[in-house]
C-alpha cells in the first residue's frame, strides 16, 4: 500500500510540473470543423444540411463519411458560415 501511495504522489507531482506521461491530439473531422464555424447545437446542423442527428454524429466523430452533396455542403459551411445561416434564416 505505501509503494501506491509513494506512485500516486510522485504522480500527482508530475502532473503538477506539467509533465505529461501521454498526449493525445484529436483532430476534428470536416464535419465537426463545419458546425463550428456556423456554431450551432448538432440538431440544428443537421435540419439546415437536411440529414438526421445520427448520421451527423457518425460524421463528426469520423465512423462515416459524408457523400458528395453532402461534403459539398460542409465545404459551404466552414468557408461561408454566414451563407448557410441565411439560408435557414
């Protein structure tokens, strides 16, 4: 028990001076990039591009791929954000 403890606090001080035992950098999917350039909830995002909250979700964390209509549209989205918003308007 005390070797965990001794492990914990070494732990706990590490942490501290900012050293990190493992990094881990998510890059977001166009997807994700796209709803938040327009910055509205996922349900919105998914009315304005006419698709459900699920496959919007399967997009955003990157377990499907939008088709070609479709990835157009994000592309509108995160260049234009403002055009997609005034169309829903």
């Amino acid at each position: 028990m005390e070797q965990f403890q001794n492990d914990l606090l070494e732990s706990v001080r590490q942490m501290k001076a900012g050293k990190a035992a493992r990094t881990t950098v998510v890059t977001p999917t166009a997807a994700a990039e796209a709803r938040a350039k327009v910055g509205v909830p996922q349900i919105a995002f998914a009315a304005m591009l006419g698709v459900s909250v699920r496959t919007l979700q399967e997009w955003e964390q990157g377990r499907r791929e939008p088709s070609g209509a479709a990835r157009s549209l994000l592309r509108i989205a995160q260049t234009h954000p403002q055009a997609l918003r005034e169309l829903m308007a």
